[in-house]
C-alpha cells in the first residue's frame, strides 16, 4: 500500500496507475482536511464488490437460520406455492 500526496499523483498518475493495475497496489492519495481517496485497480474493485455481495447474501441466511431456530418460519407445500404464483 502506497500514500501519495495530490501533487504527486497528478504529475506522475500514468506511473501510479501502472502501479495499481499491473502490480495490484492500492495507492492512498491524501489530500487536504482527510479528504482521502484511494485508488485500485478494476480487478480488485470487482473483487471487492463480489466479496461484499457474497457477505450480504451469507448475512441473509444467517438471519433465515435464526428466523428458523426462533420458529418463525411458515411452511408450504409445492402445490401451495404454485398456487401463490396463480392468484
């Protein structure tokens, strides 16, 4: 993980984009009242954004096992839910 100040970064941004994409480095720019950001490259962007889909999607059957263990679950048959999808 790199920092780099504003300045920097805007003189030689080719460079640090080489950086974050061909050798996967996150690169920090800092800049004035913590107005941080931080630059990645698309891979470890997509990366990110499945890890954080994949934590929600584990997140909501954690919850359906508690909701099942708390007894607050209703049961149907097949032909009750095909039904549903009728009406």
């Amino acid at each position: 993980m790199l920092a780099v100040n504003y300045s920097t970064i805007r003189s030689n941004l080719k460079d640090y984009c080489d950086k974050a994409t061909d050798e996967n480095e996150t690169v920090i720019v800092t800049r004035k009242d913590e107005k941080n950001v931080v630059l990645i490259s698309l891979e470890q962007y997509n990366e990110f954004i499945r890890n954080m889909k994949n934590t929600e999607y584990l997140n909501k059957i954690d919850r359906a096992f508690k909701q099942l263990e708390q007894g607050k679950v209703v049961a149907k048959t097949m032909e009750e839910l095909e039904a549903m999808t009728n009406e």
